[in-house]
C-alpha cells in the first residue's frame, strides 16, 4: 500500500461536513426564521383583531417589515386580508343583529349603507354608468363660455338660464370685449 491508498484524517473530517456551507446555508436558516416570524404575526393580528401596528409591536417588527412582507410574499398578503374579511364579517354580523333587534341607529345605517338604490342616503352621488365617472360629451363653444362668465358677472342670472336653453341673452350694455381674465370690457 502506498501513500495514496491510506486515508488521511483530514478526507475523514471531510466526509461529515456537509457540502454546501456558508451563504446559502444562512440565508435557508434566516428564511426559515422569517417564515416562523409571519406565522408568528398572523396569529398576533388574528388575536389583535387586524390591528396590524399592534401585531407588529408584539412582535417586535416594524411596519416597514410587514410592508415588505406583504410586496414579497402573496401568500402572506392574502393571509393578512383574509384576517380583515373575516374582522369586518364579524362586524357585519353583530350590525345585522342590532337590526333585528329593532336598534333604530343600526337599521338606518344599514340602509344608508346598503339600500342606496331605494333612496336611503344622506347625499346624492353623482356618477356615470355603473358608478364609473361621469363622461364629457361636448364643450360649450368659447362664446357661450365667454357669455356665460359676463353674465354672471353681471348678475343676470335669468339670462344664463335663457343660454342654457339655447338662446343668446342680451347683456345690459354691448359686451365689445372679454379679457383673458374673464372680465368683460363693455360700452
């Protein structure tokens, strides 16, 4: 047997030292810490009731970690919303109990809330088809902007009206000119 045949000592350590060490090792280890620091705080904001400062103070996080949480796990973001669906199920429930109960508070509110259609609201809404925004057909031409500015500076309040039913008001005094600024130069 020569040199090469014998074992060294050395080629034994080796056999029990795993192959991959270092850098990859620490960042499987701190993102197995990370998971159990999500998990961790999932269960704090459930028991927290969605109080996501809270959770994070328990937990001893900041809030910019639970944001970055939240931009780099989906799973997470969707487990932290699912815990808010389920808080405000919650709050629905114990409303609709209130109703029931015939609490005059709650019934208004419920239906402020939920029976817009049928005319309980405090305010109007204004929007377009399907709640979207409300769509610009056309744009008065300049002149009638200009009319309608001269007139309203001048209080002619009946005279708009007959604008905006198609005719053109006669101004007291002849409007020669109307100014960048909106204010009429008449004679």
């Amino acid at each position: 047997m020569g040199p090469a045949a014998m074992p060294m000592i050395s080629d034994a350590y080796h056999d029990h030292i795993p192959e991959t060490t270092g850098v990859e090792d620490i960042l499987k280890e701190q993102d197995r810490h990370n998971q159990d620091r999500r998990d961790l705080f999932l269960l704090v904001l459930e028991l927290e009731r969605g109080n996501v400062s809270k959770a994070c103070q328990i937990i001893g996080a900041q809030r910019s970690t639970y944001n970055q949480w939240c931009l780099d796990y989906h799973e997470f973001r969707d487990r932290c919303q699912e815990i808010q669906e389920s808080l405000f199920d919650m709050a629905e429930g114990k409303l609709l109990d209130n109703v029931e109960g015939g609490q005059q508070r709650a019934i208004e509110f419920y239906l402020e809330c939920r029976a817009k259609d049928r005319g309980y609201v405090k305010r109007r809404e204004v929007t377009g088809d399907g709640g979207g925004p409300i769509k610009v057909i056309g744009e008065l031409p300049r002149e009638q902007i200009e009319l309608l500015q001269a007139a309203a500076k001048q209080g002619a309040r009946q005279e708009v009206a007959r604008l905006y039913e198609g005719e053109t008001p006669a101004l007291d005094g002849e409007v020669t000119e109307i100014t960048d600024s909106g204010e009429a130069d008449g004679s």
